[in-house]
C-alpha cells in the first residue's frame, strides 16, 4: 500500500512538472476558442456566404461560448468564451475576415 502512495506523489510531482513547462500554451487557450469561433464563422458568413444557421453549426466546438453577435451592418462577429471576448471583421472580398487586436 506504500508503494500508491509514492506512485500517485509521482504522478503529481509530473503532472505539476508537465503544467509548469506548458504554462504559456495552457494561458493562451482561453483565447483560442473565442478566437476561432469569431473568424471561422466571419469567413463562413460573409467571405462564402453561407447561411447564419449553417455557419453557426459549421463553428460549434465541444466547449461552448458564452456569448455570441453578428452584427451585420458592420460585418463584425464578437464571442465570449472561457472569459475571454474576441472580435472579427470583414474587410472585403479579396482581404477576408480579419481578427482583431
């Protein structure tokens, strides 16, 4: 029975380890999940001009958003997700969507 008790102080001791060495990949993932709904469902929308309801389900991830706005007399897509709130814009036919700072 002592021997779990030093595999899982191992376990631990790696996991922590692992968690240190990945800290700036693990702090930016937050980011990427309203990131990417913003500029995948941009281009979606207003670059090949799909169908809102299409697109929506085009961009749906395993971990939901927050919040969700198409504004389109401005062609800008802003989503909430995991804390974190990023926008996209289109620009034009030839330049896309792009997201913003």
């Amino acid at each position: 029975m002592k021997w779990v008790g030093r595999f899982l102080l191992l376990l631990l001791i790696v996991l922590l380890g692992w968690i240190w060495h990945e800290r700036v990949a693990l702090w930016a993932f937050p980011d990427i999940i309203s990131a990417y709904t913003a500029k995948e469902y941009c281009s979606c929308r207003y670059v090949m001009n799909n169908d809102a309801d299409y697109c929506r389900g085009y961009v749906k991830q395993w971990l939901p958003t927050s919040s969700f706005s198409d504004e389109a007399a401005s062609k800008t897509i802003t989503v909430s997700g995991m804390g974190r709130t990023n926008s996209a814009q289109w620009l034009s036919q030839r330049q896309g969507c792009l997201l913003n700072p």
